[in-house]
DNA sequence: CAATGAATAAATTCGTCATATATTCATTTA
DNA sequence: TAAATGAATATATGACGAATTTATTCATTG
C-alpha cells in the first residue's frame, strides 16, 4: 500500500468517466441496444474492466443511472441549503428551503437530457410506476432520501408554523409523486408548456401547504 | 361494416353487452391475449357479430374502454351536480361542487377493478404516459372532457371568490395529472394507506386552490 | 336484413440456425 | 502484484419457415 490515496483517486475517476459514458449510451440506446463494448470505448477502458466495477450490464445500468440520479439530488440539496441559509428560522426560511428544493431538482433535470431520455424510456425506475409492487422500487435508497427531504422541508414549516399540513409524510409522498408528473409533463410533451405548468403546480402546492395566518 | 350509429334498443342492449364482456376479458388478459371468441360468447353473441359494432379488435379495445370512461365520468359529474343542488352560489358552492368531483371520480374506480386494471396493463391510455406524444391520446375526447369539468368547477369558485387560482387551464391540467399518480398508487400498491393519501393530497389541493380569505 | 359461423386471411408461436454481444480468465502492464 | 487487458467463450438475440392459433370476412340463414 504505497499509495492509497493515488490509487483511490484514480479509481474514482475512472469510476465516474465509465459512468458518464454510461449514462450516455444507455440513454441514447436504451438498456438492450446499449453495448458494453461501445460505453467502454468512451469511457476509454477496455471491454472486461467494466467488469472490475459492475457485475453485469443490468447492474452497471443501476449503478449508473443511481450516480446520475445521486448527483440531481445533491445538486437539489445544496440548492434548498443555501436558499435556507439567508433566513432566519421561522421568517420564510421553510418556505424558501422548499421552494428552492422544487426548483432546483426542476431545472437541473431539465439540463439533464439524458436522465430524462432513461426515465422516459424505462417508467420502472420510479416507485410506484405501473407494473412495478411494492419493494420493486431499485433505486429505493436515492428516491426514499429524495421523500425524506421532502418530509423535513415540510415538517420545518409545520414546527415553525410556516406550513400546515396534517401528515407531513403522506404528503412528502404525494409530492414525489407530483413531481414525476411534472416531470413526465415536461419530457414527453415538449410543447414550450411546462415552465408554465411548473409555475401553476408549485404555485398551487406553496398555497395548499402553507398555513393560513402565515 | 355496417352503420355503427344507428341506435335502436335492441343493438343498444347488445352493444352494452359486448362492452361489459370487453372490458371483463381486456381487464382479465389484457389486450394481446384477450380473445374475439371469449368476448362473444360472454356477450352471447356470434363470432362475427362483433364486427357489426366494431371494425376490429384494436377498434373493440377502444369503444369498450372509452365506454367504461364515459361511465365514470358520468358518475363523477352527477355526483358534482348533486352536491352542487343544495347550495347557495359563492356560499361553498365551487368548494362542494369541487370536492364531491374529486371524492366520487376516487370512489368509482375503487369500485371498478377492471378499469383499473387496463389502466394499469397499458399506460398509454393516458394522455401524458411515457412513450406517448401530443396528439397520441386515444380517448382525448373523454380526457378533455374531464379536463373541462375540472377547469369549469375551478373557473366557478374564482368567480365568485372562493377559490384564487392564477391560470385555471393549467390548474386543471395539472389536477387531472395528479389524479392519475392517486389511481396510479391505488392499484400499484393496494397497502391500505391509499385512502389515507387520498386524503392528505385532496387536503392539500383544496387548500391550495383556496382563496385566503374565504 | 341483422345475425351467424364456417371459410379464409393474418398473426403468433415454435424450433432451428446464424449472428452478435455479454462475460470470463489467462496473460500483460505499470 | 493488483489492476487492466482483450481474445476466448458462453449467452442472448435475430432471422426464417412451418405449424398453430386467432382475427376477420362473407355466403348463408332465420
């Protein structure tokens, strides 16, 4: 163990350049007319080296596209974070964490053709899409941490008095889902619409959380 | 191919007839292998009677469900009007018309396991499922009149200043996105909680189409 | 003349081979 | 000597025709 550190590092970077060239072909492709041989060219490695980092192709489309989708929510995250920061607690913050939070995951995919092209190609790697029961779901652990991080922009307002919502779960749920349909909204229709459909929905879901004196 | 709109009692009774043992053998098989045979013997007619009432099997596929839609819709808007009767304009009247359209719209497919079941078997049926692009909807006219309904039931409660909703079009769009994710979550995962979303995302709605003083 | 159901056309399944591509592993590289 | 390679191998996919099933037609019927 000369050199721990250059020997991880280099690791990760190939790690994430096999990804990349990852997601580029399976959402030009598609899982099945994907090719190992073509993500391993441009990933500039050879053919069995993916095999150092995948088990197999339907596993390296998961770890793949769990980077990608990693990489929305931390860039949503972070979004929320610093619109929180400015706030005092309790004088907006909640309401612009979350508001944050919404248009931050909205814009970032929306410059992300590629997680789009995936999702509208394979409707099972959101929970609930049909076809798919209930622990079907393989990308659990990112959209379970994308509700949660619903859940506790919500229950911010809730303790503050910002919001007023019954169950802060159930509706952190329900606007996971919401968001899929916007999301579908956007990439299947195209039609210059969704900023506007955007606008109305969030519009309607700031008014319908918030509380009443607020 | 005869004439399909010439409506006397009896063809009405048998065109019923066939559409119920449609909808039973696309619910039961799904469309692929649902069977012409089946369907007309269920109906307790010949094989090539069908054909008197339908050009094909694709075109026997979209007359029965657009037949069930039709149904619930029906159903959802009767239930609005009624609930609409014994109120005052502007006194609660948007709000009762609105929420009676939601609650038996959810209520009707709770009791009709095969709609929900070719729902679920082909996404396409519904105007923005992946895959599918603008002019793609099959059952646009019961879609859009389902649209209208809503948007109509929100343009009243701005009127008279109950409901505050900047683009009523686009809320209602929106709704009736929202509406399939609740179907979506009640046939997918049957867990028992379906209810309690229903309500949680109705809660929300409400409040958010609300006008803050009202 | 609406309705029928046997006759016909069309679609689907199945078995086989040919091709392509996913995966392995003995060898090379750094 | 662990990581990386790429030719070798196993597996999957596609193409094709025969066999079978199923959709559709239409001459006949009640």
């Amino acid at each position: 163990m000369t050199n721990l550190f250059i020997g991880s590092d280099r690791r990760t970077q190939k790690e994430t350049a096999l990804f990349e060239a990852a997601l580029d072909v399976f959402a030009e492709f598609g899982f099945r007319k994907a090719g190992i041989e073509d993500i391993a060219r441009r990933a500039g490695i050879a053919n069995g080296t993916v095999y150092l980092y995948a088990a197999s192709k339907r596993d390296l489309y998961k770890r793949a596209v769990e980077y990608g989708l990693d990489a929305w929510q931390a860039h949503a995250a972070k979004a929320a974070e610093e619109a929180a920061e400015g706030t005092e607690p309790g004088r907006g913050r909640a309401r612009n964490r979350f508001e944050a939070l919404c248009r931050a995951a909205y814009s970032y995919l929306a410059a992300e053709p590629r997680l789009r092209r995936i999702m509208s190609r394979d409707p099972s790697l959101f929970p609930a899409a049909p076809g798919s029961a209930e622990g079907d779901d393989p990308f659990e652990s990112v959209n379970g941490r994308s509700v949660a991080m619903l859940e506790r922009a919500i229950r911010e307002g809730v303790d503050t008095g910002e919001f007023a919502v019954e169950d802060p779960a159930a509706a952190a749920e329900l606007l996971f889902s919401l968001y899929r349909v916007m999301i579908e909204k956007t990439y299947v229709e195209e039609d210059g619409g969704e900023r506007k459909r955007f606008e109305a929905g969030l519009s309607i879901i700031m008014n319908g959380i918030s509380a009443r004196g607020a």
